[in-house]
C-alpha cells in the first residue's frame, strides 16, 4: 500500500510542505557551508593570480616541471594498481566463488576482504616497511636464507614500486568486495551449457564470462583508479613524502610552510577534479558498449 | 560436465597467493614488534610496554576517540531528523540528498582540505585552530555517504508513516517521536553508522596532516620515524582497531544483511 493512501497531507496540503522544508535546512546549510563553499574555492582559486584578479597563469604552470611529472606519476600509479589489482582481484574473488571452492573459504574471504580494504595509511605503510623495508622480514628472509639480495639487486620499496606495492594491498579487497556480487550473478549453467556445446574454458570466458561481466570489471576499475588517485597517507608515509604524486605536492605546500603561492595547490587540487572527471566521461561510452554484450 | 569434487587447482593458485600476500605483512609486522630495540634481536614485549607507557600515545587516542565521538553525534544530529523528514513528507527530495550525500565520496581528502582551508583561515580560532571544531566539521563531510546509506537503509526497513502515526494519536510530541519511537527502531543502522564513522576518524591522516591537529594517526606517523620496532606494535594495534570496526559493523548489521563499506580518509 502506498504510504500516501494514509496521509492525504502528503500530496495535498501545500501548507505542510512548505514548513516540511525547514526541518531539511541544517542539510542543506552544511552541505553548502563545508562542501560546497570549499569546492566553489578551489575551483575559483585555480584560476586567480597572486595580486588578485583572473589568470590562467597557475594552471598552465601545471603543464611544467616538476607538476607535470606528479600527474604522470599518479596517473601512472593509479592505472598500475587498478589494472593489476582488478586483474587479480578478479582471480581471487572468482577463485573464491567458483564450484568447489568451500564456503568457509569464500566467508573467510569477503569478511576479510571488508577488513583488508579499510587497512590504509600510516598502518599499512609500516606494514610493508616491516616487510620488504631494508631491515624488514622478507627482506632479511630472502638474504639469509635464500641469498636473494633485493636492496643489493637496486629494489627499493621507497619509491614508485613500492608505492604501487602497497596500494594493491587495499585495492585487491576493495576489487574482490565490488566484483563478488557480479561473480554471484554468472550462472553455473552457462558455464555447463558452453562445455556441452564444446567450448574450451578459455572460450568459455572469451565469449561469456568476460563480456557478461565486463560493464562491472570496468566500474570497478574507474573505482579502484580513483581510489589510488586519491590516497595520500600511504604514499606520504613510506615515502616520507619524496615520491612525485599530486597529493604529496599539495600536502608539501601546507606542511612545508612554501606557501609563497597558494593558487598554485588550489591548481593542482583543480587538476585532480579534472582527471578524475575524464576518468568518469571515459567510462559512460566504454560501460555502454560494454553493457550491449550482456543483454 | 562432470560435477567438480574439490577445488579447482587454479582456484588454489589464487587463493594461496592471495593469501600469502595479504599475510606476509601482518606477520611481517608481528615478528618486527617482537624485536628488542637495541640488538633488533627476539623476542621481548618491550615495544608494546613502550607504547602502554607512552603519554602521547594516551593523549593523542584520547583526542581521536573524542573527535570520533564528536563527530558521530554532529553527523546523527544532522542526518537523522532529515533523513526521518524526507522519508515522511518529502520523498521526492531524496534523491538530492542521496546526491548531496554522496559527493564527498568521489572529492579526494586531499582536495577538500585544500578548500576548507582556504575557506576558514581567519574565521574565529576557537572554530579554525582546534580541532573539535575545524577537524570535526571536515569528519562530518567524510562520514556523510556512509551515514545517508546506513540511515537510508534502516528508515527504509522501517513503516516511518504507521509509526509517527500511531505515537502521535497517543499524544506524543515530535521530539518524543524521534527519540522514543523512531530511534530504537533504527538503533542498529545508526550503530552501524557510528562503527564506520569511528573507524573513518581514527584512521584519518590527510585532512589532520595538512591542518596541523595532534591525531593518533599523526602520533603513529611520529613514532614511525623515530621508533621501528614500537611502530610495529602500534601499527598492529591500530590494524586491531579498524578490524574491531568492521567486525562490529558485520555483527550489528548481520540481520539486516549489510554489505562491508569501503571507507575514505585513511589512504
């Protein structure tokens, strides 16, 4: 029954719902006060000059040296680990799901999956610094025992690799959380109606599997991509901030008291908005194409 | 197709892998807190004596905590009457709420904290230089999808109308209704609410880092720098925490059939 049928007020009385207003403001007054006010000023600020007035002076800065640099690095970084982390999110979750697989291993693996994909930051950045840091444990593990010398052989983990090492370790959960219930949704009859007609596994997924789930793995990866995008406190942290990412150039103009222009991070920050926006008008026309294969 | 018996020995390449990935770490970082801080040799409990002993460890938890309680009850106040008000007389709104609520979702911290700065310098330091009223304000803005999604879910489950309906024919007021009828009916989406808020706020690093307010992520990072092996234990303690979150959020939510949440902040 709908709700409306009880309460002739709802869609008549126009008295109430010009009071029903009000009880919304404190929303909306917030919204408007720490959201939308600090986004207008970015946006703004991008685009105003030292001594007042318009330019686009600080945002053709971000075409040069060292600027230009961050945005490839984090682009970089960002693709790298939403690609391979979807790849083998894909596996795993697929791999967790699948016939065969116990259900202890598959609960197992979406509650930690929920967990794993929060551990971020400083914690996770001293993690593998415990790991695969100089001194760390693999690290002394693979000299001893194994005579693999990693530092010796030019690895670091301080830097893009490493950076790119660690943000898969919140990237595979979050791809296996996003993708579970798609992998749910691939029935067990498809894959036994194609081996009865023949096909090969490989077939089977070149011609069912990947173009049924292929508008989700895409979803997930503009996902995964935007998530890398963002971080800051991992890469800030096992770095100590030396790596050339954005948001480590952004955080350096505030934390570094080299405040000389502040239009600049106002920039840079615009810049983020606007390669995450391509990122999202890239996915609506390939999803479309995408979505044609699973009707 | 003969019905498979076992598991298929691709499925066990990948979990294996998968799973030493995410382990090595974990015990990576329990074997390194083990270590004595002088020799680096095993095994001794004196980093996590380190930390118990450690008056900035206490002062800057006790900070996160509050600003974590804070923030809860700053994003319920505002979440809860709107989202009880839409669901009874403005339906039509909810979809600009949803909208509205989502944003911060896809704003990187980064981004946000480079606005809210610049908006607020030489607003009054009672609000601008502490963090109960600055930090707080930048929290409730994170916490936002994940309070509308709990919320939403919850007076979804419940019949808003039937029940306003019924407490004021026996003469309850409106904040009677809300508290006393409206409330405990949505008690477990507000809790699970609370756990993601908590566990955003004690995990924040950007938004504190980049405004300069003592946090315990910023006392982690400290001690990351300065202390290998009493990182490691808080580093496993801090982990302990975000899973003691989450697992709370599975247990609240469990009956409700609540998906795990991703949260922003933290990276």
């Amino acid at each position: 029954m709908a709700p409306e049928a009880l309460r002739p007020d709802v869609r008549s009385g126009r008295k109430r719902l010009s009071l029903a207003w009000l009880a919304t403001i404190p929303f909306f007054a917030y919204t408007l006060l720490f959201l939308f006010l600090p986004a207008g000023s970015v946006l703004l600020g991008a685009f105003k000059g030292v001594h007042g007035g318009y330019t686009l002076a600080n945002v053709r800065v971000l075409f040069d040296h060292p600027y230009v640099d961050a945005y490839k690095t984090s682009i970089e970084v960002s693709l790298v680990t939403a690609l391979l982390g979807g790849l083998i999110g894909l596996a795993t979750a697929y791999a967790a799901l699948r016939e065969g697989t116990p259900r202890w291993v598959r609960s197992i693996i979406t509650t930690f999956s929920g967990v794993a994909a929060n551990f971020g930051g400083i914690p996770l950045a001293f993690a593998f610094i415990a790991t695969l840091g100089s001194i760390g444990v693999a690290t002394q593990f693979l000299k001893n025992q194994l005579h693999i010398d990693l530092y010796g052989q030019g690895f670091t983990l301080f830097g893009k690799t490493g950076v790119e090492i660690v943000y898969l370790y919140f990237q595979l959960p979050l791809m296996i959380l996003v993708i579970a219930p798609a992998i749910d949704g691939l029935r067990q009859e498809w894959r036994e109606a194609s081996s009865n007609l023949g096909a090969s596994s490989w077939q089977f997924w070149r011609y069912v599997g990947l173009p049924v789930l292929m508008p989700s793995i895409l979803g997930a990866i503009i996902l995964l991509f935007g998530n890398a995008f963002a971080a800051y406190a991992t890469a800030y942290s096992l770095t100590s901030g030396t790596v050339n990412l954005v948001p480590i150039l952004i955080g350096a103009y505030y934390t570094g008291n080299v405040l000389d222009n502040p239009h600049l991070a106002q920039a840079l920050a615009f810049g983020m908005f606007v390669v995450l926006a391509v990122m999202m008008m890239a996915y609506i026309p390939l999803q479309r194409r995408a979505a044609r294969w699973a009707k | 197709m003969k019905p498979r018996r076992g598991m298929a020995p691709t499925a066990y390449f990948w979990l294996l892998a998968a799973g030493a990935y995410f382990f090595i770490p974990l015990l990576a970082t329990f074997l390194f807190s083990l270590k004595a801080n002088a020799t680096g040799k095993c095994c001794t409990a004196a980093s996590y004596t380190w930390v118990i002993h450690n008056g900035d460890f206490w002062h800057t938890l006790k900070i996160s905590v509050l600003l974590a309680l804070e923030t809860i009850v700053v994003s319920l106040l505002i979440f809860v009457p709107t989202i009880y008000w839409v669901h009874l007389k403005l339906p039509r709104l909810r979809p600009v709420v949803a909208f509205l609520a989502l944003i911060p979702f896809v704003v990187p911290p980064i981004v946000m904290v480079v606005g809210l700065l610049d908006v607020y310098r030489g607003t009054p330091s009672w609000f601008y230089a502490q963090p109960w009223g600055f930090l707080v304000a930048a929290y409730v803005i994170l916490a936002f999808p994940y309070m509308f999604f709990s919320l939403d879910a919850g007076f979804r489950s419940i019949d808003v109308h039937t029940l306003t309906e019924a407490s004021q024919s026996l003469g309850a007021s409106w904040p009677t209704t809300l508290l006393k009828v409206i409330l405990p009916n949505i008690r477990a989406a507000a809790l699970a609410a609370s756990f993601l808020t908590l566990a955003i706020v004690m995990g924040e690093f950007t938004i504190a880092n980049l405004a300069a307010f003592q946090t315990f992520p910023r006392f982690l990072q400290y001690v990351n720098e300065s202390q290998a092996y009493p990182a490691a234990a808080l580093t496993l303690m801090s982990f302990a925490l975000t899973w003691g979150a989450m697992l709370s959020l599975l247990l609240v939510g469990r009956k409700r059939g609540t998906r795990a949440a991703v949260l922003t902040g933290a990276r």
